[in-house]
C-alpha cells in the first residue's frame, strides 16, 4: 500500500533519500509536498527525563488544576524533538537554519483582496446566490448540533474528560466536512491503543488553540501538520486540524478542510468562483499553516453576510464551483 501525503493524503509518496538524521525524505507525486517520514530520533533517556519535566510542571504553568483532573500527556507519551522538521521543501539542514519571516510581515506580501473580484462576476455570483437559497434556504441542522457537542468538549475544563471513543469518533465523522483518508490517523491510534491516543490527540488540540503565543497561530498549525514530534500525532494533518477550528470559531473559519486540493480546496475555491489566484504552496515562501488562515480569512470576507452561517456558506460554494456561468 502506498504512503499517504500528509497534506494532500493521496497515496502518491516517491522516496527522494536518507536525511542527515537518517531518516527518509519523501515527496508527494500529487501535490509536490516534501516531508522527512517518521520522528527525529532521541535516547530514551532524553524522552523519559523530557517527559517527567512536563508532567511535574506542565499543569501550573496554565492555570490552577481542577481535583483528580487527569493529564493531557502521559508519561509514555513521545516528547517534542529539539530539532523540529518543517516538512515543507528544501534539505531539512536548510530549513532550520532559515529564520521565518514574522506573521505580520509575511501577511502584508499576501495581496490576494476581494477587490480582484469583477463587477461582473460578482453580478453572477449574486444570481447564482439567490438560486442556491431558493432550493437551500438553511444549512445543516445536525451540522449545527454537532458544532454545539463538539466546541464544548474541546473547551479547557472538558477536554481532559472527553472520552477516547469521542475522540476518535470525532477524526472519523463526516459531519461538518469530511476530513479524508483517516487510515493513518487510525494506524497510528491502534499503535498507541485508546488511552495514549486519546491524550495524544488532546494535546494537539490544546496547542492549536490554546499554544503559546508566540508561535502565531497560523505557526502552531503549521508545527502540527508538518511534524511527527509532539505535540503534533501522526494522521493528525490539516483535514482535521482546520476542522477543529471550524468546530471551535464557526464565525471565523470556513468548513473547507484543506488549502489546496485536485478535489478542491481553499485555492481552487477562490479562483473557480471569484477568479482570484492565489500562490500555490511550492513557489512561495509562505508556509503551509499561514496560507491556510490567510485563504479563509479572503473568502470569509468575500462571503460576507450572504448565508445563515459559514457551513451554509460552503455549501454555496461546494455547489457553485463548476457552476458553468463562471467559465
């Protein structure tokens, strides 16, 4: 069986060589994504001296600890590697020796505006909106529902409790947008058995919303879906990540999963609808967490105040893309 591409997850991946770590780097055929397989090794002294750190202090850095409240790391969890791999492009030494432009800067290269939208288009936009309503006047009721369970248990008092069989249930529901090909995030759940997985994936969830900040959120997005280390989990990629954010701000964040994809993601949204280009991950400098924000944040602002919520927003434009007015 081929290996999935962590970002795409087609089954697409072609062996490029052997990192200086010994480890393999791979690209995608599909999407020309490159990554290093597997976690950059450390003793195992490193990991249970790393790890007992984190579990003495890890909890009152934060905020006061309810009673009996149980861990979001176990002690056999795997610890985050000093030299996390960005997985993007470029030999992985290169990469880490190249600072990051900050957020600020870098947002001001990226000029895709709604401005770029014509007056024409927009005037069939607007036609084929009011065609859309008149057959889909409301979006998903059990969508809304599940939004409500789910931002709940992802709150910082509850995700300790949030049961495995939740968890788990969550990476593979098709509610609220389909995450996609899920074998590895469920390969690496069975490795891990229920309860390190489970405290695996609540430690994602709680570095991509509640992480430090410093890195930027667009940074910590792009941490967990190009790494293996933790607090990233195999199988744990921007499908889901961005569906965590959708589940947890549905006012900011557009069910449309992935950035780019031949099935359609945020870029090909924007330009089979709008008719705005915008970069494609392998010729900018941009990372992957960056143009993922950066994309939705454009199309919420071209969206506007058009539909009931932003799910019956993307309804409109799942429905509208290969429309053949905007040909």
């Amino acid at each position: 069986m081929a290996l999935a591409c962590p970002t795409c997850e087609e089954s697409a991946a072609e062996y490029l060589g052997m990192a200086d770590d010994g480890r393999n780097m791979m690209r995608c055929t599909a999407c020309g994504h490159e990554w290093v397989l597997g976690a950059k090794p450390v003793s195992p002294r490193a990991v249970s001296q790393t790890t007992r750190s984190r579990s003495t202090t890890g909890s009152t850095s934060k905020k006061k600890a309810a009673p009996a409240r149980p861990p979001t790391r176990s002690s056999d969890s795997v610890t985050r590697s000093a030299g996390r791999t960005s997985g993007t492009r470029g030999p992985v030494a290169q990469r880490e020796r190249r600072p990051l432009e900050d957020v600020e800067t870098a947002r001001a290269r990226f000029t895709a505006t709604a401005d770029l939208v014509s007056p024409e288009r927009w005037r069939v936009i607007e036609g084929l909106r009011r065609e859309f309503l008149a057959d889909f006047p409301h979006p998903d009721e059990e969508a809304g529902r599940y939004r409500d369970v789910y931002r709940q248990a992802f709150e910082p008092d509850a995700l300790p409790w949030t049961t495995p069989v939740a968890l788990k249930d969550f990476a593979n529901s098709k509610v609220v947008a389909r995450p996609g090909n899920m074998s590895r995030f469920n390969d690496e759940w069975r490795a891990l058995g229920n309860q390190r997985a489970a405290e695996a994936f609540r430690g994602v969830i709680e570095h991509l919303l509640r992480g430090e900040d410093p890195p930027a959120p667009e940074d910590r997005l792009t941490e967990l879906i190009t790494s293996d280390d933790a607090p990233a989990m195999p199988g744990f990629r921007e499908a889901m990540l961005t569906r965590v954010l959708c589940i947890v701000e549905p006012e900011r964040f557009l069910p449309l999963l992935v950035y780019t994809s031949p099935a359609g993601g945020k870029r090909e949204i924007a330009r089979q609808v709008f008719g705005i280009e915008l970069p494609p991950p392998e010729t900018t400098s941009q990372t992957i967490g960056r143009l993922a924000y950066w994309s939705n944040d454009l199309l919420v602002e071209l969206i506007g105040n058009r539909f009931v919520d932003l799910d019956h927003a993307r309804q409109f434009l799942w429905w509208v893309k290969d429309h053949p007015d905007l040909t």
